[in-house]
C-alpha cells in the first residue's frame, strides 16, 4: 500500500487544478448551475480532447488511457474542489465502471471507446423512487421479448439522466427478488416509451433525472441474470470516487473559512485570533485530513481490486460525508451572516456536501455495510 | 561504496544477526552486542551507535530483528525521549555517559517538566537552580512525573534567572534522580495505578557539566523533547509483550516488562481498546443492534483513517517531507479515538459498565479503560494545547495577546502553590 502520490501524480494534480481554477470558477458554476444541462459544452469539449479526463480510468485496450482508481481520485478531488459542472461522475464513473464489470469483452469495445473520448455521455440508472441504494431496492423488471427485452418501470436519481446519450439500466426478472435475477441493460436516450424528467434539486450543481419506462427497448449488457456481482462492484468503485470528489470539496471549504477567519476583523481584531475559532479550524483540519486518509487508502484498494474494497469503500464514502457535511457547516457559521448570504460561495459547496452526503446511500447505510464486511 | 538499498539493509543486518544473535546471553550482554554493531539504533549517528540510515530502511532492520526472534535496545518511556535531546543539543560527554546505558536499559529516565503550578504552560516553571560555589542548587517541585520513582536520571527544566522574561529565564538540566536532595512520591491516579510521581527537590546539587546546551536555553531544548513526545503519542497505543520462551534474554526481557513495566499495565486501556470492541459486541449481542453497529462502525471508521494519516504522515517524512507540529494532528487523533472508544465500551458493557476488577467486564480491562482514557488528552500536552499549536504553527492563526512574555517573569502572576 502507498501512502504517498507519486511526482508524476502530484504534477497531474497541479495541472488539473490550474485549469480548473480557470474554467469552473464560482461564476461559471452559479451560470451553468441555472441551466438544465448543468455543463458547458466547450469546457467539456477541452476536458475530453485536451486533458482526455474521461479515458483516465479506462483501459488502453478500450480507447482509454489506462491509469487506475488513484488518477481517478485526484481527477475527482480536483472537480469536488473546483465544483466542476459537468457530467463527468456520471459517464466515466458510474457508466463506465458499470460496463467494465458487466460488459462482454465484444460490447466493452464497442461502447467504451466513446465514452472514453467524450464524444457520447452515459449514466447509470439504477436507484428508483424508493430512494435505495442496494440491489433489493430494484424493481424495475425487464421482460424478453424477440432478440431483446424491454424494461418497464421508473429510475430516479439518475445523474445527468436528462441528458445522456446512452442509458446503462439495471433492471430484474419479474418474480425474482434480493440480488437473483437482476442484468445490466444499455438503452439509447431517444428509445421508444421512454420519459425522463429533470428534478428540482437542493444542490443544483449536480443534476439528477426520473425515468419512466414503458416497454422500452433494451440491450443486454452482459450475462443474463448475472449482474449482483458487477453492480456492487461499480457501486463500490462510485463510493470510493465519491469520497474522492467529497473530500476536494471539504478542503475548498476549510481553505475558504480560514482565508475569510483571517481577514475578517471584530473586536478590533481578526476573528482568526480568538480561541473559539481557531480551535473550530484545527478540527477541521484534522477532520479533513483524516477523511483523506481514507479516500486515498480507498483508491488505492480499488486500484489494486483489493479483496477488503467492500469494507474500505464505504467507510471511505462515510468517513468523507461526514468530513464534508461538518466542514459545510462550519464553514457558513465562520462566515456568519456573509455564510448564510446567497451571493457568497459557501452554500454551493454546502449543498453539494448534502446531496453527495446522501448519494450512493446514507452514512448510516455505508457504516451498515462496513460492518457486514469487517473482518471476522 | 557500495550504494544502499532495502536489499542491501536487509542482507547485511540479516546476515550480523544470524551470526551474533544468541539468546542465551544476559539481556544487557546482548544489547551491549548489538549497540555495538549499529543495528540496534541504525537511524542513529555513525558515531554514535547507528548507521545514520532513513527511517524506512530502520524499519527493514526492525522486521529482521523481529523475524529472528532477537530482542532489541530498550525503547520504552521518557528514555527514548531522553535519548533524542541529548543526541540534539548534549555534549559527547554527555552521549558517552548516558546513551549507551539508555540502550541497554540498565537507565531509566524521567522527564521533570510540569510543577503545580504549571502544566500547559511549561515556561511558567518556579522551581529554581541557584548556582553556589561550583554546583547548580535545586529547589521546587514537579509533579505527574512518570517513571520517577525508579529512574535513575530525569530532565530537568529549571529557572535560572528571574528578571528577564519567563522564556530566556530557564535553563535544562540532566539531575541524578538517586541523591538525598531528590524525594519521590508515587502519586495515585483515578484508575488507581501510580505510574507518576510527586517529586520534591530541596537543595539537589547538580554538577555544572549537566547544564544541557546553554544557560537560558532551556525552552529551546525543552521543545525538542516535546516535538518527540507529539510525535511517538500514536506508539504509545503499542506496548512491549513479553515472550515466554525460556531462554536467558527472554526471561530477563520479560522480567523488565513484569517488574519494571508494573505501573504501566494501564498504557494499553489509555488508547481505548479499539482492538476489542468487535470481539465484545460480539459476546455480548451488541453486534446485532443497528444502533450499536451504527456507533461501532464510526469508532473503526475513525480508528482506520487515524491510522492511515498516521502513515500518510510517515511516508511525508521518509520523503525528506517537513517534521513539525504534524505531530499535534496525530495526538488529536489519538485522543478523538480514545475517547469514542470508551463511549462503545460503556454501550456495549451496559449495566457491567459499573462493576470492575474481577466482576467487570472482561475481568476490568474495560473497566480500567473508561478510567484510563482521560489521559490521553491530558499528557504529552492537552487537545486544546495540540489545537493551539496546529491554528498557530500549521494554520498560521494569529497567537493569542499574551501579557506574561515581556517584562521580568518576577512579575508575572502565577499560581501560588503550598
Ligand atoms: C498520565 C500522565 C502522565 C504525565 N507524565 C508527565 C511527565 O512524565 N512529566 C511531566 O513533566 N508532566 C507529565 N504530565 C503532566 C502533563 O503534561 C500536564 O498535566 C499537562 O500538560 C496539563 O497541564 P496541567 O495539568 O497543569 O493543566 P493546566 O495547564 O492547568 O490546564 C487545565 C485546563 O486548561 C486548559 N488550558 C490551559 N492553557 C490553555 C490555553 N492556552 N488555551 C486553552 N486552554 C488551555 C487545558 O487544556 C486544560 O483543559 C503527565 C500527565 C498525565 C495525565
């Protein structure tokens, strides 16, 4: 296990953050956050042809570039840091993972190679309207028909599900229930009898769609029946990217309540002079330091394909929602009346600490699941 | 010469132990031998016992050591606090007369820093060394002192001069602990252990060769022995085992433990026992209760991402990184740790939370943790201290208006104590 990034990493991050600084300012985010597409075409554009952001985590073989879980955090961290508005999470994360463990070696070559390179957007839908995170919330059952199957039922909470371009759903056999009988699907985003529906969203930096299927076409993607595995193995993947994007942000925020703690005076004095505040600070710190510690670690099992993943992954997903939501907090009280004050930037990182505290599952739910896979 | 490497570490101490490990010599004769070779301290200076070698490749040698069974230098307590700042700032004299018998643990140290009057704040110290004739007199007292009642040497800080201000006033001492002036008295703790001490100093003579580094330097070397302190506070989770194996180095190694270590049984429960909680909600059903599973969950959650941090902050260092106030960080840690694990203690134990000893939980070892844990964010420096420290010297926070560093430290007002 390594504990340190590496020169070349640490150069990739410096990198990344320059140009982030520069294409997803606060200004850039409060305008694309007012949009329903919720990214900038162009920026996404530089981010796929340029950086080749997307192919990071993608292996050669398939168009990508063929770094690991690591890479991916740190291009993760730099975007929860920046706030970056695109629908990156959602294509080269959750879809391409989901293909990647699920996906026939024939249809991983057909469908990575564009995800890789930007050129189509992709999502995964797999939570419903019941709001649950585990393969027993599904319920959306897909039926054979002819060469195909069609799919009938609702997702919801499906990122960036209003505007991608090719759908991966996970849908189960009627009768089956728990982890049997579930398959992975691909589905084109102009299919027939589907209706997707943007919602109203607390964090408005992250979009989230509904989709109704009503006899909607559907390809298999994988083996029939087969997909338990490879889904709690994406949604592991998520978690630990998640704790990655989380933890950027939790440090954005440190780093901006201490800057305004410097300069704001009261009582004569800075405010970063009196006890109660420093003291807030340092907690702080060594939270967010901590909940890095385990993103990083988690990374760098998922890198490996580390046999304890399903434990280290959501006590890192847990660990950064709770850093995140508390340094979200603080951050709004340090700033006082200027915190809770729509044109100042806090409450932007503050509503993406609560939705990606609850994305993926709960804190209560992740610390569930980390004791399931403790070791005996 | 030839270029080091782990491999090149790991062969060569790998092949001097299986040649000079014997477990039949007297603990003392063996380390003596392995002193002797710079592999019992190899992060040490070439002239002084070690290889000068980075940490990472001192712990190649650790794993040798270990894999062969063979017992190294003694490590334990305020000695190896001791040993650093006589390698910063002692004389060779002093390196020469202490450093070898720290090693071998036939010294044992204590470290005479806080008084009655003065904790936190350490450069508030009254008790005074008055030079008469040609030896510095001592007279005060300190309290909490670990290990001092059977120490034989203990760092001393000490005021030197009264009318300047309370920092530049104190001078550091090495004070032989076995002489009349010194009275030591075990000072009962709320877990009833007595691993500190009161110690009384009436007229104490000191040699004037003990003064370490300058005269009004001792703040400066003072924080040299702190920096050590912050930075081990996370293996003080750890503690010496004692093997039962029946050869001479063995029996003498684990009669050190027993006898020397007696007061000291409680320095695992300090940490909380992270290491039993599973195991015990397990016994007791706990396991099974999604409440309980919820706050066991965030206790290893915590416990996990200290850990790692820890090495995060290691690996830092081995990379030529910044050694600093991150030790402050890691004693916060630790503390945060502690203190959670005694509240799943106390839920998992339940009604048995009240009982200790034989009729306590796990027969009072989780008793003896709820009673321990309270030190953990009281020596080596208080959390709100630590959290001082990480706002002023990592944070660069501002330092609070001070009106006792100015003016002569006669003036300053202070605790008056007996
Ligand atoms: C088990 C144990 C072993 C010890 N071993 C040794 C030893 O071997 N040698 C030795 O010299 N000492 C030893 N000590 C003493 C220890 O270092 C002190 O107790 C500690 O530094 C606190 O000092 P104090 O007790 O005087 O408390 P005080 O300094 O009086 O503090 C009381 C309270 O005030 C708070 N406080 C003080 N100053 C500030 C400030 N500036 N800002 C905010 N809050 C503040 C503290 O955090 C604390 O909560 C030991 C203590 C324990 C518990």
């Amino acid at each position: 296990m390594q504990f340190t990034f590496t020169e070349e990493q640490e150069e990739f991050r410096r990198y990344l953050r320059r140009f982030l600084d520069d294409k997803s300012t606060p200004a850039d985010v409060r305008r694309l956050m007012a949009t329903d597409d919720g990214y900038d075409r162009d920026v996404w554009r530089q981010l796929c042809n340029d950086l080749g952001l997307p192919a990071v985590g993608i292996p050669e073989t398939y168009g990508g570039q063929g770094f690991g879980f690591v890479e991916l955090g740190i291009v993760l961290e730099e975007m929860g840091r920046a706030l970056l508005c695109a629908p990156f999470f959602a294509s080269a994360v959750l879809a391409a993972n989901a293909i990647l463990n699920a996906g026939s070696e024939e249809q991983k070559r057909e469908l990575l190679p564009e995800i890789a390179s930007g050129e189509t957007i992709a999502t995964l839908a797999f939570a419903e309207d019941n709001g649950r995170w585990d393969s027993g919330g599904i319920e959306m059952t897909a039926t054979k028909s002819g060469d195909g199957y069609v799919l009938d039922g609702a997702k919801s909470f499906v990122l960036d599900g209003h505007i991608a371009g090719l759908i991966v759903v996970v849908a189960r056999k009627a009768g089956t229930s728990g982890d049997t009988g579930l398959s992975f699907f691909t589905v084109a985003a102009d299919a027939s009898g589907l209706d997707k529906r943007l919602l109203k969203t607390v964090d408005e930096t992250r979009k989230v769609a509904r989709l109704q299927f009503s006899s909607v076409p559907a390809t298999l993607l994988g083996t029939d029946g087969e997909g338990a595995a490879p889904l709690s193995r994406t949604l592991d993947q998520a978690a630990v990217c998640l704790a990655s994007e989380m933890v950027g942000g939790a440090e954005q925020l440190r780093e901006s309540a201490l800057e305004y703690a410097h300069m704001r005076m009261q009582f004569g004095r800075s405010i970063a002079s009196f006890q109660a505040i420093k003291h807030k600070s340092a907690e702080m710190l060594l939270e967010v330091e901590l909940a890095k510690s385990a993103a990083y670690y988690a990374a760098q099992a998922a890198a490996d394909g580390a046999n304890d993943l399903p434990m280290v992954a959501p006590l890192a997903k847990a660990c950064a929602a709770d850093a995140y939501m508390q340094a979200a907090v603080q951050t709004v009280q340090i700033h006082g009346g200027v915190g809770f004050t729509w044109d100042n930037d806090t409450h932007l990182w503050f509503k993406r600490a609560k939705s990606s505290e609850v994305f993926l599952g709960t804190p209560a739910y992740h610390r569930e699941r980390l004791m399931q896979h403790w070791p005996a | 010469m030839s270029e080091v490497t782990e491999d090149s570490i790991r062969q060569e101490s790998r092949a001097w132990l299986e040649a000079n490990w014997d477990p039949n010599l007297s603990l003392v004769e063996w380390r003596n031998r392995l002193i002797d070779s710079g592999w019992g301290v190899p992060t040490w200076p070439v002239d002084w016992y070690g290889k000068a070698l980075s940490d990472p490749l001192g712990r190649v040698v650790a794993v040798e050591l270990e894999r062969i069974g063979a017992v190294g230098v003694a490590k334990t307590g305020i000695r190896s606090l001791a040993a650093a700042t006589i390698l910063v700032h002692g004389t060779d004299m002093h390196k020469e007369k202490f450093l070898r018998r720290i090693l071998t643990g036939e010294d044992t140290w204590c470290q005479l820093f806080s008084e009655p009057g003065c904790g936190s704040d350490l450069a508030g110290a009254t008790t005074r060394a008055d030079f008469k004739g040609n030896k510095w007199i001592i007279n005060g007292q300190k309290v909490w002192t670990t290990s001092a009642h059977h120490a034989q040497y203990g760092l001393l800080l000490a005021r030197t001069d009264w009318d300047v201000p309370k920092h530049q006033g104190l001078s550091f001492f090495i004070i032989d602990i076995e002489q009349p002036g010194v009275e030591v008295q075990p000072l009962r703790q709320m877990n009833s252990h007595a691993s500190f001490n009161q110690v009384f100093l009436t007229d104490a003579e000191i040699a004037p060769e003990y003064l370490l580094n300058e005269l009004g330097n001792g703040w400066a070397v003072a924080t040299t022995t702190l920096m050590h302190e912050r930075r081990g506070a996370d293996s003080l989770r750890r503690y010496a085992q004692a093997s039962d194996r029946p050869e001479r180095v063995y029996v003498e190694e684990a009669a050190e433990i027993g006898v020397q270590l007696e007061p000291y049984k409680w320095y695992p429960q300090r940490g909380g026992r992270v290491d039993l909680v599973v195991e015990r909600a397990k016994a007791t059903g706990a396991f099974d209760d999604p409440a309980m599973r919820q706050e066991i969950a965030k206790l290893l959650t915590l416990s996990k991402a200290a850990e790692w941090t820890d090495r995060r902050a290691r690996a830092l260092q081995d990379k030529g990184g910044p050694q600093g106030p991150e030790g402050s960080l890691g004693k916060l840690a630790a503390s945060n740790v502690a203190r959670m694990a005694a509240q799943v203690h106390t839920a998992i134990a339940g009604s048995d939370a009240m009982l200790t000893g034989e009729d306590g939980a796990l027969d009072g070892v989780i008793a003896e943790v709820l009673v321990s844990v309270p030190a953990i964010s009281i020596a080596g420096g208080t959390d709100e201290i630590q959290k001082n420290i990480i706002s002023e010297r990592v944070l660069k926070m501002p330092k609070e208006a001070r009106t006792d560093t100015k003016g002569p430290f006669r003036d300053v007002p202070r605790n008056t104590v007996g």
